[in-house]
C-alpha cells in the first residue's frame, strides 16, 4: 500500500482514538481485534502506520494505542513493534533531530509503555525498572498532567519490588510533593496512600501497614469505592505473608458475582485460593472458577500464579492427574514466578518464603503421583531460589516428570490457546483437565544421577508424613517413615541443641537413626557409600552420628549429603573448567576471644600433605580471596570464622585480616565459577549453616563447587584442626571428599580428646 497518501486528518485522528478507547475500556480484547484495528488504521494512514520513516505525531499516538491494545490481547511480537515504531524522535540512539521534539509528556506515556511491554514479555524486572525510570520522568515535568500521576504512584511499588528503597522513598517523596500542591483533588491522595501501603507492606512495617491500610481505606469508600475490593484482596494478602490468617480472612471482601470484571475475577480467585490453603480447606467453587478463568485470554497475564494454586487446589481434591499437569504447567513459566520474587533480602524474606510455599504443594503432588526424582529436584529448586540463587532463561521451559506428562502438558496449552482465541470453549481447558488421569503402570521418570555404587536415600515431604525413597542401582522404592513429622522435629531440636553445647543427646540420635534407616539397615550394611538427600525438619541433621544397627551410620561408609542443584541448569556449561591450581589455603585469625589458634600450622601441614608451598603465611582480605578463587584451585581451604545469618543470608560475613568482616554475597555470588574446583572446605563455626539445603554449603555447590565441606555447629580449633589434617591426609592419598571425611572422623573417634559427636559429626560432605 501506498504510504504517499495524506494523513490522517485531526479530526479523523481523534475520532480514531475515541473508538480504540472504547473498545479497550469494554475489556476482552482479542487478537482478531487487534488485527482489525491494525488493518484499518493501515487503510486510513496509506500504510504510514507500519513505515519506520514516518515519525509525525499522530501516528506516534496512534501507535502507541493500538500497542496498549496488542498488549492486552497478549500479542507480544506486535506490540513491541509498534513500541519502536512510535519511540519519541528525542529518545532514538542517536537522537532524531531532524524531526521535532517530543513534549515531557508523549516522553512519559512513551516510557510507561516500554515497561507495560516488558512487562507483558515476563521481563518483570527490567520492567519495574522502567516503571521506576517512566515515573523519575514523569517528577521531572514542571507541569506534569495529574490524569497520569498513576505513573508515578506505580513507579514507587516498582522500585520497592526491586528492593531500591531509596529509590521508592524518593519517587514517594515527589508523589507526596504533587499531592499536596493539589490537595483539592482526592484522587492524588488516594493514590498516595496506596503508594504508602505498598512501601510499608514492602518494608516490612507492621505498624506503618496498620495506618496505611486505614487511610487507604478511608479515602477509597470517599474517592473510589471501585477499588475497595483490591485494597482489600492487597491487605489479606499482606496479612497472609505476614502470618496473621485471622486478619487475612477478615480482610477478604465479599465474593464477587461470575458477572464482575475479570480483572477482578482473576485476582480475587487468587487470594481466596492461598487463603483456604493456609486455613486447611478448599472450597469447590472457588476451584471451579479457577479453571474456568485459565480458558479466559485476561487470566494470561496470571496464568503461571493460577497454574501453581490449581495444582495445590486439585491435589486436595485428589485429582493427581490435573494436579500434575498444573504442576509442570507451573515448572514451565518458572522465569515468570521467579521474577515475582521480592530482590531485597531480610525484611522482605516472609515475602520470598510465602511466595515459594508453592513447592511444598507441588512437591506432594509429584511424591503422590510416583515421580520421586522430580520432587527432590523440586525441593532442591525451592532451596536454591529461596538462598537466592538464579536460574539461565528458559532453564525449565520444557520440564516435566514424565514422557506422559510432558505430552499432556503439551495438549492443555493447545486446548487452552484454543479456548483464548475463540476456537474452543472457554471450559474446553478445565475439560481436559478434570478427564486426564495418570497411567496405571508406574510413570518412567526422567534421567536420573549418573550413579556407579552405593544406596540413595532421599527424604521428601509429603503433606503430613515424611517419605523414604530408597534407591540402589536397580531398585527403587517410598514408604512413609512411621515416626510422626512433630517428633521427628522434636529430636532433631534436641540433639541439635545438646551437640551445639558439647553434649549428647543419645536417646534422639538413637530414635531418628531407628525411625529414618531401621527399615533399611540391612541394605546400608552391604553398602560402603551412602548418599542422603534431606527435606523438611530432618534436612539438618548430622547424619553420619546416627546409630543404624548399632553401629553409626558413617562408620565403614562414606556419607554425602545431596543439595540436588543441577549446576547444568543454574549455570551456562563452562568454556573451560580444568582446574587451574591444585590447592589453595586461605586463613584468618580473627580478633579477641574469638581469635583461631595457630592456623598458620595448619596452613603448612595441608600444604604439605599435598606437595604444595604454602606460599606467604599472610591473612586473608577480600582481594586476596577473590585472586585466589581467579586461580581456579582444585581444593580451596578456608579456615576462618562464619558469621552466618539464617534469617538473612545476604547479612552473612567471613572474618578476614585484622578482625575485618567480609560479606559473603560480595566475594562468592551469581558472578563466581566454582566448576573447576573438587573440594571446598570450610573450616570454620557454622559455615554450612542450620540446613545444607539452603546454606552456604548449597550456594557453593550452586556455583559448581563439585563437593562442600563444612559445618553445622561451632567447633573447637584443636578438633577442627585435626579432622582437617586428617581429611586432606586421606585427600591426598587419593580418596573421594566424602570417604576422605568419613576417614578423618573415624580417626577422631578413636582420639579421646575428640570422640563426642560434637567434635566430629558437625562436618558433613555436600554434593549436587
């Protein structure tokens, strides 16, 4: 087509935006009608719509509005066309200056877009930041148009979702400022009060929360009581991560009508559904609403949060089939959940915790259904996210527990594709859920650990019990462990407790030994390996201090103690993983009462034991750590003092030279390559933390660390000293880490100085 013609005249022009307003604000926009409104505007503009070279400013907004409406109708490819086609000439790189320059105002609504783009692409973080930069830009105006001051409302939950706080209180600073310059218009202040909420309930603030909530609330009923309900549905939800579920029920406005808006629906179903769950109960109806709206097209944008609630909801019912197929629906848009998840650490951790609660369900879902491996992969995913570990894109794209389920997952989406662009039912997906059931025969589960010899145990929750699946070259078996989830926890407080005092608790390490191995002993006592991966209250244990039999599980086997991160799904494959030294030792004495006796020693012997110069006995600094991990070694040595934080990961340090603290996050993140390395040991006081599961032990491995040495309890310098020695003693005449440390603790046991469990059974060996 001829894009020569005239444009569009201003009359036209406006008349044509009156229309496209209207349809969107009708809602239920589809992609046919997008298309439409693509093809008509190409016959009124002579194609100049889609010519890249034609910048005026009526086709800039009309552009820019039929991307809102390729946005809604989740038409990704279009809308980030027409985000490009209607840049303003002042924003291109290098800018347009032949063309005029754009107002303050197209510059905002331009930036607001981009984000809505990014957003609808799953790109959630780049997309609050855009939000953040959109409203900076909307501040900026000396005469900003209060009809878009939600820019910069959204924008403070933005960079409070980003953890930015300073950021947030800056862009709620200049919200406030605005407002007040307007105090005649209540809707700013209603929008600044729910800014406010938002950055309490981010901060973590109860109180502040309270009286947010209040004015929030107030100022709706007066302003706008359309959106009572959302402040309500933000508030029992807020409750609910905040663990008050009395609260969050009370929040909870009046079920709407099927009739409502599905903008409301969707949202509403949403926070019924994590409130039953934390109640104990599911109703039905709220259930069956659910899937109804997946087959709507405006649930998409929601589409993973409901695929993840459906399943917990389905499996309560007992429907496995259904369950499982939302499960891996969920595995599938994990870039999407993950992005949900709040980046600042420590205040914000029930947050992170609530959100990732998912799992648990989930987990019970694929233990019901039979598919073990996958659930221990799920609840190792769950720890890794929960420590913060980051995933490539795509890493669980096309993930499923089964060949089965991998092609069933397939057809629902097909089924639900349908169903959103008005080829099928809008019921046709929750159809094909509600009939789909697993095979009668046991389901043939994915790849599993490359294994030689040994037994597997591993440990999964599942609901209200906990599951032993055992595992050996050829057998595979899950049965419930007998002893109630509650006991269970008892014991292992108890003997945690008396180890961590140099004490014994031989009564619990005889009862969990008896409660999680008795049935197998028999199998263990062939054995001369044991590899135990550990969910739930039993995930920190000491394992090896366990009598079995009446010999401890760690005597004439090796234990290692399974993280189950996959490092060839948290990170690209390496260019070159060759290790590039063979050890390297790091120490640090500390300061005060604190101060490590003698590891200089320490240093020399491992030194020796491996051939190796210890080269300058100087303490460590965060310089000098970093250069030493840039030497790729083979081993890395460090022993210092762990200041661990369980309630914030990102707040744990290591002490270095001179009594200085280095925070943990700065020297060992997403940034470090462990793949080169066999072995780190951490000789030092709780360096694996309260759980290997989510510990610094688990990060370690995440970064590619093959094995992880290190320990759950503080230890005296002179048990820690020799259990070193004797571990690298063993290391260097050629055992694995894990029969390397079963070697050393077996020699300390027979040392009277050393023999208590407490000496010895805090360091465990960790593997992916």
């Amino acid at each position: 087509m001829n894009d020569s013609r005239l444009p569009v005249g201003a009359d036209l022009h406006h008349e044509l935006l009156v229309q496209m307003s209207s349809q969107r604000n009708k809602g239920g926009l589809t992609r046919t009608d997008v298309v439409a409104w693509h093809k008509r505007l190409q016959e009124h503009t002579g194609g100049a719509i889609d010519a890249p070279h034609r910048m005026e400013q009526h086709l800039r907004e009309l552009r820019r509005y039929l991307c809102t409406m390729a946005i809604d109708a989740r038409m990704p490819e279009l809308s980030q066309s027409l985000l490009e086609l209607s840049r303003p000439p002042d924003l291109h790189e290098p800018p347009r200056q032949e063309m005029p320059g754009a107002s303050d105002d197209e510059r905002v609504r331009w930036l607001n877009l981009r984000a809505m783009v990014l957003e609808g692409l799953g790109a959630l973080t780049t997309a609050r930041d855009a939000f953040a930069e959109a409203g900076e830009a909307y501040a900026r105006q000396p005469n900003p148009d209060l009809k878009r001051f939600a820019v910069l409302t959204n924008a403070v939950q933005s960079a409070y979702e980003l953890g930015d706080d300073r950021r947030g209180a800056r862009l709620l600073d200049e919200a406030e400022r605005i407002a007040a310059l307007h105090a005649d218009l209540p809707d700013l202040a209603f929008d600044v009060a729910v800014a406010r909420l938002q950055a309490a309930v981010f901060s973590g603030d109860v109180a502040a929360f309270n009286n947010q909530l209040a004015d929030a609330k107030r100022l709706s009923e007066a302003t706008r009581p359309a959106f009572l309900a959302a402040i309500q549905r933000f508030a029992a939800l807020a409750c609910l991560q905040l663990g008050d579920l009395d609260r969050a029920l009370d929040e909870l406005p009046t079920l709407p009508p099927e009739t409502a808006p599905l903008a409301d629906l969707v949202p509403d179903t949403l926070v019924r559904l994590q409130v039953q769950f934390a109640q104990g109960k599911v109703d039905h109806l709220i259930v069956d609403r659910g899937l109804w709206l997946m087959g709507m097209p405006e649930s998409q944008s929601d589409d993973w949060a409901l695929c993840g609630a459906l399943a917990q909801a389905l499996f309560a019912q007992g429907k496995i089939g259904a369950a499982t197929i939302l499960a891996t629906l969920f595995l599938r848009s994990l870039d999407t959940a993950v992005e949900t998840l709040p980046q600042r650490r420590g205040t914000s951790e029930h947050k992170r915790k609530s959100i990732l609660e998912v799992f648990d369900a989930l987990q019970a879902v694929l233990v019901t259904a039979n598919y073990l491996h996958a659930a221990e992969e799920l609840a190792a995913l769950q720890q890794s996210l929960l420590y913060g570990c980051e995933l490539p894109k795509g890493a669980y794209a096309q993930w499923a527990p089964s060949a089965e389920v991998a092609v069933a997952a397939d057809k629902a989406r097909k089924v639900q594709a349908a169903a959103h662009a008005g080829l099928a039912p809008t019921t046709a997906f929750a159809d094909f859920l509600t009939r789909f059931e697993l095979g009668t025969a046991p389901p043939a589960e994915g790849p599993r650990p490359s294994r030689t010899e040994g037994l597997r145990i591993s440990f999964l929750l599942d609901a209200s019990r906990l599951m032993r699946v055992v595992e050996s070259k050829d057998t595979q078996k899950a049965t419930a462990v007998e002893m109630p989830l509650g006991l269970l926890a008892d014991h292992v407080q108890k003997l945690h407790s008396a180890l961590r005092r140099d004490r014994d608790a031989p009564e619990s390490r005889a009862a969990l030994g008896e409660g999680l191995f008795g049935p197998v002993a028999k199998l263990l006592a062939a054995e001369t390996s044991a590899e135990i991966a550990a969910y739930g209250p039993v995930a920190s244990l000491p394992f090896a201090a366990l009598p079995v039999g009446g010999v401890l599980l760690g005597t004439g086997r090796s234990v290692t103690i399974r993280t189950g991160q996959d490092v060839a799904l948290m990170r690209p494959p390496p260019s070159d993983a060759r290790p590039g030294v063979p050890l390297r030792v790091a120490f640090a004495l500390g300061a005060g009462r604190e101060a490590l006796s003698a590891p200089q020693q320490e240093v020399r012997e491992i030194a020796a034991l491996h051939a190796q110069d210890p080269g300058p006995l100087a303490e460590f600094n965060r310089a000098s750590l970093l250069g030493l991990l840039a030497e790729r070694p083979r081993i890395l040595h460090i022993a210092a003092h762990f200041r661990m934080s369980e309630s914030d990961p990102d707040a744990s340090e290591l002490v270095a030279a001179d009594g200085l603290t280095i925070p943990l996050r700065t020297v060992f993140n997403r940034t470090t390559d462990l793949r080169a390395t066999d072995l780190v040991f951490l000789a030092g006081c709780d360096s694996a933390g309260l759980s290997g599961m989510e510990s610094f032990a688990s990060q370690l491995i995440a970064l590619g660390a093959r094995h992880v040495i290190a320990a759950l309890w503080p230890v005296d310098d002179g048990a820690t000293h020799a259990l070193a020695v004797a571990t690298h003693a063993a290391l260097a005449n050629g055992a694995a880490p894990p029969l390397a440390l079963s070697l050393a603790q077996r020699q300390l046991q027979t040392d009277p100085r050393y023999a208590a469990p407490h000496h010895w059974a805090a360091f465990q060996c960790y593997a992916a």
